[in-house]
C-alpha cells in the first residue's frame, strides 16, 4: 500500500533538485581546511508549492507573503543550512521537515544574493 501511494505521489514530482552541503575540505597544498560547497545528490525529482499570503494591519499597505515549499522523497536527508537548486533558483532550508511515510515537506527561501 506505501508504495503504491508513494508512486502516485511521486508521479506528481515535476521539478528536479540538486543539494548542496557545506563541508570541510583540506586543501592538498597549503593544507588549510575551508568550508567548500560539496554536491551531495543531483537530479532528485521533486515539487515545489508555492502559496502567496496576504496580511495586513490596521493603518498600514497589505503585504504579500509567499510560503515555497519542497515535497521530496522521504528518504532523502536535507541538513541544516543545506542549499538546494531546483529550476536554476537557489533555495535554503527554513524549517524542520515534515516527514511522512511517502514524502517530507520542507519549507524553503530563497537564497539571498551575496553581494
């Protein structure tokens, strides 16, 4: 029965997703270790939700508020501070995932740029 519904599920899967983690790498010649960024899974198919929230208060404009959020294999591991690229944007992890037996939600962010 799992697997039938984790196939439905992943049948709806549409995007692809690449993680990326920031590990210590030392370097062979000077032999300093630097946070590098290491591919961890490329490719896993996925899907994005998007929900725009609008909230206002009393006296002031409305504001728009989107909520993204990644359904993936449950038994992918998404560390902390993960990034992941999905569509060519880049995403950063926001939450705890939420783990079901035939997928996990997470909510993402954008990645800011780095200027």
């Amino acid at each position: 029965m799992v697997n039938r519904t984790r196939k439905a599920i992943e049948m709806l899967y549409r995007d692809k997703c690449t993680i990326v983690e920031y590990q210590p790498i030392k370097d062979p010649i000077t032999k300093r270790t630097n946070n590098k960024e290491v591919v961890i899974l490329e490719n896993q198919p996925c899907k994005l939700s998007y929900k725009n929230v609008t909230s206002t208060e009393q006296g002031k404009v409305a504001k728009l508020e989107q909520t993204i959020k990644l359904f993936i294999s449950s038994d992918i591991e998404i560390k902390a501070g993960s990034k992941l690229i999905i569509n060519n944007k880049e995403y950063v992890r926001s939450g705890e995932s939420a783990i079901y037996p035939n997928h996990q939600e997470i909510i993402l962010e954008l990645l800011k740029d780095k200027a």
